[in-house]
C-alpha cells in the first residue's frame, strides 16, 4: 500500500538496540521512549510488541544469551583438553568490565523476578539451566577422561557457579579493589584446587 504507515522494525533490530544502550548509556536511560526514539516507533508501539518493559528486558536478555549460547557451544566443542575449554567457559562467563551490558540487564531482571509470574521465572530458570547443563557436561568428560579427580559433576558445578556469579557481580557493579584479572587468578586457583589436587 503506497504511502502507508513505515514498517516496524524487526524484533531483533529492538533488542540490538536495546543492548547497545545499554552498553553506551547505562540500563537508567533504557526507556520505552528512548528505545522508541532510536529505532522510529512510538513507545505505545513498542507496548504492543512486548506489553511491559520488564519483558522487554526479558526478551533482550534471551536474545543476549542465544549468542553467548551459540557462542559457549563453539568453545567447548573444539579440539581442547577439558581445562582449556573450562578456563573458556568461565572466561566467557565473567563480565568484561563494570557495566558490562549483558550483567548488567541480568541484575536488572534478577531484580525484577521478585515480582515475576511463573512463565518469566521459567524462562530465567531456561537461562540458567543451559549454562548448569553446559558445565556438568564438560566436568563428566574431564573425570571420564582422567583430566579431573572424581569429582560430583553437578555438584561442582553448582559450587563453581555460585562462586563465579559473586565474583561477576563485583566486576559488574565496578567494586573496588575487583577487577576481571583478579577474579579469573582465584577461580583458576580454586578449580585447580578442586579438579587437579589429589584426593
């Protein structure tokens, strides 16, 4: 229809840029207005797309993990010993930096699911789990293979999970006296000291 109303931007043209402001304004400036603004369509439009900001977040939080998904899928499937490709993991677990986009939205949605109904909380759970299926799969392959002590794979995952998610929040939120270096030394001390060491 010649001279009709402009064609709304795909969903993954919203959530990119959603996370590139983010990264270069900070999540306090992510408005359904703004976000609007960028990407030429009203902020009721965008309503009518995802009906909430919080599921806005939820749904560039998605977007974010399917590329670090795609992304850790690559790392732990090349031709490495099994430590090579779990110092992969974490390295791609850890924040780059304080504001790092992708920590930053998941603080802002672990915040929001206090409040979140069961289908947000299933899809954060969808999150999370791939992350914990991913690791419990890598640390199996390294006892089978002799690479690692005997260790409860599911366990030390939940183990190492939790510490890495403490150590990314410093990084995230810029704590001082943390920085990304630091926290990659004590988590490779601790999996040596987990993995490695002699029962």
């Amino acid at each position: 229809m010649a001279g009709g109303r402009r064609q709304a931007p795909p969903r993954d043209e919203v959530l990119v840029a959603a996370m590139e402001m983010i990264a270069e304004r900070g999540l306090e400036k992510l408005t359904m207005a703004a976000l609007g603004r960028e990407v030429g369509m009203s902020s009721g439009h965008l309503l009518y797309y995802f009906h909430s900001k919080d599921e806005l977040l939820l749904q560039a939080l998605e977007w974010s993990e399917g590329r670090l998904g795609a992304e850790r899928g690559r790392l732990l499937t090349r031709l490495a010993s099994a430590r090579e490709r779990l110092d992969a993991y974490v390295d791609l677990y850890v924040p780059e930096g304080h504001r790092d986009p992708h920590w930053t939205l998941w603080l802002e949605v672990w915040n929001r699911s206090q409040n979140a109904d069961d289908d947000a909380r299933d899809r954060q759970a969808a999150i999370e789990g791939a992350w914990h299926r991913d690791l419990v799969a890598l640390l199996a392959e390294g006892v089978s293979r002799g690479e690692f002590r005997p260790v409860d794979p599911d366990r030390f995952a939940a183990r190492l999970r939790a510490l890495l998610d403490g150590f990314s929040i410093h990084v995230a939120i810029g704590l001082r006296g943390t920085d990304r270096a630091q926290i990659l030394r004590h988590v490779r001390e601790f999996l040596d000291d987990g993995l490695l060491a002699d029962s």
